[in-house]
C-alpha cells in the first residue's frame, strides 16, 4: 500500500523498487573485507580444534551461509492425508 500524499516519513529517501540500499551495501562489503583479512587466523584456530564433534558443528553452523535451505515438502491424497506419514507409521507397526 501506498503512503498518502505529504508523508513525512523517509523523506529524501528513495523506495523505489531495484535501487540497492547503501547501507546495507557497505556493511556487507566491510563485512567481506573483515572475513577476506581474518581467513587465515579464522582457518589456524579451526585447525587447532581437536575435537571432531566441535568441528562438525562449527561446519554445520556454516553451511545455511553457502548452501540453500529446503524447505519441507508433503505429498497428499486426493483427500487431503499425508502419504509420507501414512507409509513412516505403517513401517513402524
């Protein structure tokens, strides 16, 4: 919905649909550059983790930044039941 006309709110401030927004633009670029200059240091301190399971955790944590979430699919019947869980809880009996 439209603001009415003489909103003061975010005057000077384009919202127009496809312009960047700078701020965001120079937080993610200063947060590159953060990441680009402590790789190594970040890369020595995960080395020195011992424990595989940390390890596991500290990549799983990381993952959701490179790989796409899933989002959850069901599959109904014409009458509207869930066929995954139809055949999970025939499996279990």
């Amino acid at each position: 919905m439209a603001a009415p006309k003489g909103n003061q709110y975010g005057k000077g401030k384009s919202l127009r649909k496809g312009k960047p927004n700078k701020l965001t633009k120079q937080t993610k670029d200063l947060l590159a550059s953060f990441v680009n200059q402590n790789m190594e240091q970040a890369q020595e301190m995960f080395d020195e983790i011992t424990k595989p399971e940390e390890k596991l955790k500290i990549l799983v944590s990381l993952l959701k930044y490179v790989v796409p979430t899933l989002n959850s699919v069901t599959v109904d019947d014409e009458a509207g039941n869930n066929v995954v869980r139809q055949i999970l809880e025939a499996q279990r009996r």
